[in-house]
C-alpha cells in the first residue's frame, strides 16, 4: 500500500485523502523528506527564498481569548498597549535607511478602535514606505471589523485595498476543525469564516498567505482536513502564495500543550509540500520552527524562511527562542550554511532586482 502511494508521489499524481493519511503516519522520514524535496527542487531549484520584512503589531488588546495565544491582554493590563497612527508610521520611518519590501501588519482584536483606524494604518504606513507591500489584517481581523461596523467583508477588503493593502497575510487560521476551535478558540470566526473572506480577497486580486497551528492537540486527521481545504479553495482561486505550518510555542499560555519535536516540525512540512501541490511556496518560519530546524526544513520541502522581521511579538510572548529578528546577511548565512542558494524576494514572491535592494 505505501508503495503505490510513494510511486505515485513520484509520478507527481494527487493523492486521496485517505493515502496521505498513510503516508503521512506510516512513511519514514526520509523517504517523506525525499519526495517533498524532489518536488521542491523541481519549483524551486537550490533557491531558498526571504524577504526583507518589518513586522508591526499595532495593538495587544484582544477581546478573544485563544487558548493558545500569549500575545493578547486585556483593556487596563500594565503591559497592554495601542500605537497611534503617527507611533506605527513612526516605526516604520524610524528604518529608513533600510531596504524594507514588506510591512506584516497584525494586531488583536480591540474594540476601541474605530474603522478609520484600520484605513489610516494602511495609508500612513504606505505613505511612510512607498516601496514596501503592505500585508495586513488576518481574515480574523477582517471579520471583526465587518461584524462591528456592520459592512460586508468585502467592502472591508475593498477599502483596505483602496487605502493600499497590497496582501493578507495567513494568520488566525488555526485548526479548521469545528470541534477543535471550541477547545482552542472558541471566540474565533470558523473556519470556513476563514476560508470565505481568503476567497473575497482573492476575487478582489489580494493575494494571501495560509497558516495552520499545529502540534497541540490536534490529529493527522485534523490536519489533513485543514490541508485539504486550502487545496480545495487554491484549486478555485489560485490566490495563496505560500502555506506556513506555524508550530505550537507551548509558554505562558492557556494551552499547555507540549509542541512538536523537530521530527514532527519536518513531517509536517514534507507533507505540506506534497498535499500542497497547487500552492508554490512553502514557508518553514524560522522565528517558530527555531533557526536549525528552519535549515533543515528546507531539505524537507520548505523554500521560504520568510524574513528579517526586526520585532517579532507573537512567538516571543509565547516562548520563542530565536531571535528578535535575523540581518539580511545573518538569513543569508543561515542558508547558505544548509546548502542553498539565498534569493531575496518581494512580498509577493518575486526575486528582487538588484538595483533596489543595494
Ligand atoms: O494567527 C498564536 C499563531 C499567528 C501561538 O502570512 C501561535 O506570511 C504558535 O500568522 N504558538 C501569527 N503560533 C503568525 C502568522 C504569520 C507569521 C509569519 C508570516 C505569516 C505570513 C504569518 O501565530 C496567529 C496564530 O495562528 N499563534 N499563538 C503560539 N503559542
Ligand atoms: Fe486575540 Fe489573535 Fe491572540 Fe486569539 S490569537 S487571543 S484573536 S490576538
């Protein structure tokens, strides 16, 4: 039986559900790690891809309460806090001597802030970094200000995009099972909430990332569930540029999950690269896979390592190890050293031209 999956694997047919289900916990790791490897070096050559990126979190104040999350605090905690307009384009400014392509721009849900806010975020920080793309507001967020504003998702995406949101980023996916997002996050916009407003996004020409949380409490079941819906809506769009199996940071959270081991972290991504067969890029996020397993990750389908970041938040709150944030010559160390070719690239995936990024 793993043998007819494995040669199919390697006659790059579409697997069923239920022979990635095999694969996936009956296969070794290195002969997952092969195939996923032939069919990233068939895409992507020896290149490995990142991005010169800011990540800025305007605001830690959620009304949600994922079990999961050790960024969010509530109205009146000491350590809680909302940058004005002027302090996020401030942040951005603040690095203008370097060569920035991307601005990541996610926060938690605070009801104090009005609608105006979210146009004036994107404008302003646009206006700040012209030559930057502007990836901001997960689907979660975009939920969130359709249901308080009372306007349709789509409207939402539409004036974000005419105030110059250039992409969505793929975070607040989690775990699209239903019975798993009462465990984990039960405040959260389902999954298929989820996977409508990426659709919208897609209609209107914004393209977007996909994420999953994985390495809590959830089953290979689960997960190929979650795969298989991002194909599903790729199949109909073509809007994902990249998926990010983002792996679970077990501190000062709720959850009290133990997080996958390295093994798990490169399972997870040899059988994203295969399932994934119709979304190009496959990101290992070094901030939470941790910089080794980043490495060897792209031994193991990964292409991407997304990017410098500068102040990365979510992952530290909840126990990151790695750094805050990498120089482009520290990322381009980190994979030259694992044996591939670094390529700078642009928010939307595209190599950058050497005259712009000097
Ligand atoms: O939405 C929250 C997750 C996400 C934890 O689109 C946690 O290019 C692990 O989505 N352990 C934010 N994960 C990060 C994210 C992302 C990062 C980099 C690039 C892109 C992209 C997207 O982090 C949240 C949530 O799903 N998260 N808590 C935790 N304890
Ligand atoms: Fe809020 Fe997002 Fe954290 Fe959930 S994961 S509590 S929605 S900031």
């Amino acid at each position: 039986m793993l043998d007819r999956i494995i040669e199919k694997v390697v006659g790059n047919a579409r697997l069923s559900r239920d022979e990635v289900l095999t694969l996936a916990r009956e296969a070794d790791i290195h002969v997952l790690g092969r195939l996923a490897l032939a069919r990233r070096s068939e895409l992507h050559g020896q290149n490995a891809y990142f991005v010169y990126n800011q990540h800025l979190n305007y605001t830690n104040i959620c009304q949600n309460a994922c079990r999961f999350c050790a960024f969010s605090r509530r109205v009146g905690d000491e350590d809680a806090y909302t940058l004005t307009v002027d302090e996020a384009a401030e942040r951005v400014r603040s690095r203008g001597e370097e060569p920035i392509r991307e601005i990541h721009i996610v926060g938690g849900l605070n009801p104090e802030l009005p609608y105006q806010y979210y146009l004036d975020l994107v404008s302003a920080v646009k206006q700040a970094r012209p030559t930057a793309s502007v990836k901001a507001f997960t689907a979660v967020e975009v939920a969130f200000l359709a249901q308080r504003g009372g306007i349709s998702p789509r409207q939402v995406l539409r004036d974000l995009q005419a105030a110059g949101l250039d992409a969505l980023p793929g975070g607040g996916a989690e775990v699209f099972s239903p019975a798993l997002r009462a465990k984990l996050c039960p405040e959260k916009v389902s999954g298929e909430k989820w996977l409508e407003i990426h659709e919208l996004a897609h209609e209107l020409g914004i393209r977007s990332n996909a994420t999953m949380l994985f390495g809590h409490i959830e089953t290979w079941d689960d997960r190929l569930d979650h795969l298989l819906a991002l194909r599903d809506l790729q199949d109909r769009t073509d809007g994902f540029m990249c998926f990010i199996p983002l792996p679970y940071q077990p501190r000062h959270n709720d959850l009290q999950a133990k997080g996958p081991d390295g093994l798990d972290i490169l399972r997870m991504l040899a059988v994203s690269r295969i399932v994934l067969d119709n979304v190009r890029h496959l990101k290992a996020y070094w901030v939470m896979t941790g910089i080794k397993a980043a490495q060897m990750g792209l031994w193991y389908g990964a292409d991407d390592l997304d990017g410098t970041i500068v102040e990365e938040r979510i992952g530290h709150a909840a126990g990151a190890e790695t750094p805050k944030g990498m120089t482009r010559d520290q990322i381009m160390e980190v994979i030259s050293q694992a044996g591939f070719i670094p390529v700078e690239r642009t928010s939307h995936f595209e190599p950058t031209s050497p005259d712009v990024s000097a």
